[in-house]
C-alpha cells in the first residue's frame, strides 16, 4: 500500500494532556519543533510561509509523509506508547464497537492533500477546506480527546480558525496497530460525550462522531512497512 502522503518529510513527537501547555508535564516527551510553532504565524498567507522556520516542513501546499526510525519501531516503544495511552484514557482501553458499516472502497483512497481529506468526509462545512494552511501548529493545536496518539510522529498538519471556520486534519504514524489506536480514540471520545461511530472503508478503518459542538473522524490504516497511519479531522459545528 503507498503511503497517503509522498512529499514533505517531518518527523514530530506529540502527545495531547488534558489541553494543557505541551511543557506543562514533565513525564511526557515533546517535540521542540512543535513548542516552536507555536510562537510562528499560520501560513494560510503563502506569503508567511518562510516566517515559520519551527514548522519549515510542514509548510508546503501539498501532503507529507512521517518516517519512524527502526529503533522507535521496537516493542519497548509500541509497549511504552501504549502505557502513556492507557495513563490519558484514565484506565484500560476497552475494544472500540465492532463496524457498523462496510464499505468495498474508501473514501480517502484518492485523498491526498488535507483539503480533500476534509472534503471526502464531508467535515468543515462549504469553502473551508479550501481555506486551510499547512503548519506544525495544527498538530500542536489539537484539542483532547483527538490530539494524537502518544509518541506518534506527524506528516501533515493543516487547518483554519476564522469566524466560519475551525477545521483541523492532522496525520501521523506510529507502530501501534490500527484497531489500538482506534480503540483509544472511542474511549476518550465517549468519555468526553460525543458519539462513536466504527465503519469499514477498503483498508481504512473509520470512526466518527459528534459531541460538545465538534464533529470528528479518525481514520486508521496498516501501511506496507507494519506502520499504522492516522488521520485526525476536527471541525467545530
């Protein structure tokens, strides 16, 4: 399977805590370039795109790709990812709800840019995709429960705050298997009382919901190389 994104290469470690300052817990490790982004102005203006040098790579106008090294790979880093994601779920992660839907293609199949992505799920609402910017900052933006997965490492991160819009699409890999990541991503998001909905779309596996003003997607697939590739998309309703 060719990766979803193919052209901009970053490699950033995040991990979301209760929307507090990314520095605010010492236990977490956090990437400096994204702490840097969030000093730098969003590039919706093409114009400010060699202002941000804290989010250079995330910059262009197209998709991007997310590498981990072999030795983030090992199971010590899947094991340790997953404890930190038990410790934010607040308890054990119970299995997400079986597919409720089936679907022989996906949508995001022909979804490379964030633009489409957004636009294939429907999420964002008229013309705001098309407003979108790409920076580190969205990924750093990203508010519980759908900050992304610990120890995950972004590709793509883009979106829009203005007075019609608030759209996010954030993707990352990571070396834990889709069906955990999705699993984590129901629990909070029940716990934080949106709904939960699990499809099956191709080789994507597919969860949405609505809840406290936001709709949501969050899109999971197994890539050649056993890594898990995620795709986050937030927009305020």
């Amino acid at each position: 399977m060719v990766p979803r994104w193919l052209i901009v290469f970053v490699s950033l470690a995040l991990i979301g805590c209760g929307g507090t300052d990314p520095a605010a817990d010492p236990n977490i490790d956090r990437d400096p370039a994204v702490t840097n982004a969030l000093n730098d102005p969003i590039m919706t203006d093409p114009d400010l795109a060699n202002q941000n040098q804290g989010g250079a790579a995330l910059t262009g106008g197209g998709p991007a790709s997310a590498e981990i090294p072999p030795e983030r790979r090992s199971r010590e880093e899947i094991d340790a990812a997953k404890a930190q994601a038990v410790q934010l779920a607040g308890g054990p992660i119970a299995a997400a709800p079986d597919p409720v839907e089936t679907r022989g293609t996906s949508r995001l199949d022909r979804a490379i840019t964030a633009p489409a992505i957004a636009d294939a799920l429907a999420l964002g609402g008229k013309g705001c995709a098309a407003a979108m910017g790409y920076s580190a900052i969205w990924a750093a933006r990203l508010a519980p429960p759908f900050d992304v997965y610990p120890r995950g490492h972004v590709g793509q991160a883009a979106g829009v705050d203005s007075a019609t819009c608030k759209l996010r699409v954030v993707s990352f890999v990571t070396p834990v298997a889709p069906a955990d990541v999705i699993a984590f991503y129901a629990m909070r998001a029940r716990a934080t009382g949106h709904t939960v909905r699990r499809s099956s779309e191709g080789g994507d596996d597919l969860l949405q919901g609505v809840g406290a003003g936001v709709s949501y997607a969050v899109a999971a697939r197994l890539r050649d190389d056993k890594l898990s590739e995620i795709t986050l998309i937030t927009s305020k309703i």
